[in-house]
C-alpha cells in the first residue's frame, strides 16, 4: 500500500493550512462528460469559445496535470464520489465498459460519498445531470445522500432504437429530438420520456440556480454533471449553429454560458468569497466519434485508453480570496477531491481506504499537492503508474478506440515532463525507473482487495 495516496484516515487530515472567510464554504462540482484536455480556450483550443470558463481560469487555477477517475463514465464518476479507486467498490468490470440501461448494479450502498459526508457537517445537497452509477431505486442519488437530483440515469446515447453498429452511429451523427429514448428522473421518478435534449443543459442550470438561492444561507453542496459533450450533441436553439467547432463548440458554449450564470447568482447573493467553484470532466474525448468528439490536444489518445488523453482533464478551481489565481502543473486527481472538500467542512469518512489526499495547500499556495503517483486503470486492471514524472505502461491498447487491451511484453516508459505526447519510449535507456514502477504496481495491486463486480450484473431478458 502507497502511503502517500492511501488510508487517508480520520485523524489524518492533513497540514494546518486555511482557514476558510466564514463557516464551511459552498461547493460547486461541474463536471463535463468526455470533454478532452484540448478543449477549452484556457488550455489551447484555438476555435471553441468559453469566455465564462476562460475568465474562472484566470481568477482562479488552471490545474494542468489533473486526472479523473477512469477512462469511462460510470468508473470515473465512482471514484469521483467516493475518493476512492472505482475497483475497491466494484464500479469497474473486464465484463463492461460502464453501466447500461440493462444494468442491475450500481454504487454499493457501503460506500461514502461526498454529499454524504457533507451533509453530517449541515450541508445541503442537490445533484443536476447525467449519474451514471445505477438507476435501480436503490442505487439512485436519492439513496447516496442528494437531497435533491434532477437528470439522466446514464449517458445520453443509451436507449437507442438499434444496437451499437453503424445505425446507431449514423443516428448519433444526425440525432432526432426523440431519438434516444433516455428518461429523465425527478424526486425518484420518471418525469420526463425520452428527455427533451435540446433543453436539459438549460435546465440543469435553472434548476441549480433556484438550488442556490434556495439554500444561500447555510453551506450547500451542487454536483452539476453535464450529460454534454457526450454525443449526441444537442444544442439549445439560442447556442445552435452559434460555434464554427460546429455543434460540438455549440454544446461547450451553452455549459460556459451555464457556468456565467452560476457565478452570477453567487455574485448577486454575495456568495463568492465563501465558495469553491471546481469545473472539469470525467474523461478524455471519445475519438471512435471523429469530428462530434472533443481533442485531447497535447496528449496522446482518448476515451477508454490509459494514456494521458483518457483520463487527464481540464480542471479549473475558482475561489476568490482564498484561492489565489495560477497555473499548477502538480498532479491532482478526482480521488483529491473528497479528502479536500472533508478538510474543508471537517468530516473525513473513517474505516476505509482512500485514494486521494487534501489539495487546499496546493489550492492555497500554501504547500504542495500530496499527490505523486497515479494508478491507471482500464476495467480492473492496472494498465499504467505514473511516479512523478515517469509513467510506466504494463498494459495497454496500441492504436484505435476498440481494440482489446494487450499485456506488453517489456513495459514502455515515458517522461511526462519531456514528453506529455508519449511517443518516445526510454524503458531500455532507464531499466532502473521501470523497475521501481513495476515495484510499486505490485506493492499497489497487493493493497486492493477483490469485490463483487457491480457493472457487469444485467437484467434477464424476457
Ligand atoms: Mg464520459
């Protein structure tokens, strides 16, 4: 077991460090779903407009080596929750790549999320969007401690009138508003089939903003999970046709719109000084999508690899006054962030592995990030560590989004400072290095304990 990353225990909390202007702060979670690195203006695209996001980047911190949870949705958004590796709570299978309509599992019950450990501290707490970890009643927010949920059960490409192959696709290209038969949830029902796409993003938003003057004088918690870019791109009529990136610039000008009008309503409630404002996505870009995908930009590959472009993401953190504004290169990852937000309202769950540490003296300037390793997971499997900058490759999936991972027979090593692209293998020039990672993969994989598979359980067919 790593002790730099793991048993983050209750006692553990980490360094003194700020104290916040009053009280525990709110805090806004954004996620985008299968947005890439590349994608936004902050870090390089050079077409797509986010003037909203651009200006959180410059008041706040652009963190640009940050990492989700998994290549894939349902994994990531498991680790996101909990701060803990999607496998230790069988959120990740070899059987499936994420959960699907079929689906009988979800997120166990035993696990502690983030608005469940914040709302032992008085926090109140809604979610808006795309879960993903289960849509059985009892796997639902309602049950993992949202006091408040309105959104999709999972992606919205799922109940599609034909099988994944070329029809489907050819419908994602040129998706109908009743294509894609998704329902929407609201207060533990459906309320809405199939969802009328063009103007959920919008009211996610409305929603959160009626969320936040609802709750303005007590500390709440809002996770707004985007089911965009995720194809199939829908638009609102007041975004469409808007972008020259096309309805994909479309999708990410209607969330930066989305974000202005979150910081509006704290700027008008005078709330900013007391919230964190955190903006990133789940994933790298789905490149099998071609054109409708986003771009990893600088990194190599997508959605469902394990190289960078599968799971490091853009990640802004926006907190005036407290947090000051710069660009981190420190690695941080999604499993930091309920370490963070317990050292913030003072609640860390106790009795369990964790698999993050506290970012707020890195958010603060007032110390680093205690992250210095990440573990690469596709599925179960281990694929890839990186140890500060060197990132060793045990198994991966050569070229192409649907190939089948395959065992290397000699591991490849890149030096992610040198070489964020990872094109040039140095293992035979750094035999040390690769032996040190392998050591610490498998002092790793020691340190998890096998669980029942929750993604790969579906329904019986009548
Ligand atoms: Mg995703």
């Amino acid at each position: 077991m790593n002790s730099a990353l793991i048993a983050v225990l209750l006692g553990l909390a980490g360094p003194a460090g700020v104290s916040p202007p009053s009280g525990p702060p709110n805090i806004i979670l954004i996620v985008a779903d299968d947005m890439g690195w590349g994608d936004l203006p902050s870090y390089g695209h050079p077409v797509i407009k986010t003037p909203q996001l651009d200006r959180i980047a410059r008041e706040g911190q652009r963190w640009t080596s940050f990492y989700s949870g998994a290549p894939y949705c349902t994994a990531s958004r498991a680790g996101l929750l909990t701060g803990r590796l999607p496998v230790r709570s069988g959120m990740a299978s070899e059987a499936r790549t994420v959960l699907f309509p079929d689906s009988t599992g979800g997120l166990p019950a035993t696990e502690i999320t983030i608005p469940e450990m914040l709302k032992t501290r008085g926090y109140a707490t809604a979610m808006m969007g795309k879960w993903h970890l289960g849509h059985l009643p009892r796997h639902q927010p309602e049950n993992h401690g949202f006091d408040l949920y309105f959104g999709i059960p999972y992606s919205n490409d799922m109940d599609a009138p034909f099988p994944d192959g070329p029809e489907k696709n050819a419908l994602i290209r040129n998706p109908k508003p009743d294509s894609f038969n998704v329902p929407v949830f609201s207060g533990g029902r459906i309320v809405e089939r199939p969802a009328r796409q063009q103007t959920l993003t919008r009211r996610y938003i409305e929603r959160s903003i009626e969320f936040i003057r609802a709750n303005a004088r007590k500390p709440f918690f809002l996770y707004v999970a985007h089911h965009a870019p995720h194809v199939p791109l829908f638009a609102h009529a007041d975004f469409a046709g808007g972008s020259p990136r096309g309805a994909y610039g479309d999708v990410l000008a209607e969330m930066d719109d989305g974000v202005g009008r979150l910081r509006a309503v704290l700027e008008e409630l005078g709330l900013e000084r007391n919230t964190l404002l955190i903006f990133t996505s789940d994933n790298g870009p789905w490149l099998a999508q071609r054109d409708i995908a986003g771009s990893s930009g600088h990194l190599r590959d997508g959605k469902g690899t394990t190289f960078e472009g599968g799971v490091r993401v853009p990640a802004l953190f926006w907190w005036p006054g407290t947090i000051p504004p710069g660009v981190v290169d420190q690695m941080g990852a999604f499993f930091d962030l309920l370490p963070t937000f317990a050292r913030l309202a003072g609640a860390l769950p106790e009795g369990r592995v964790l698999d993050g540490g506290d970012l707020t003296p890195a958010l603060t300037g007032t110390g680093p990030s205690p992250r210095r390793e990440y573990f690469y997971y596709r599925g179960s499997t281990l694929q890839a560590v990186r140890s500060g900058p060197y990132k060793a490759h045990f198994v991966t999936r050569v070229e192409g989004h649907d190939q089948s991972p395959r065992t290397l027979d000699r591991p490849w090593l890149y030096d992610l400072d040198q070489d964020v692209e990872e094109r040039y293998d140095i293992a035979s020039e750094k035999p040390d290095v690769v032996a040190r990672l392998k050591r610490l993969a498998d002092e790793h994989r020691r340190g998890v304990v096998p669980v029942e598979d929750q993604i790969a359980p579906r329904a019986a067919r009548n």
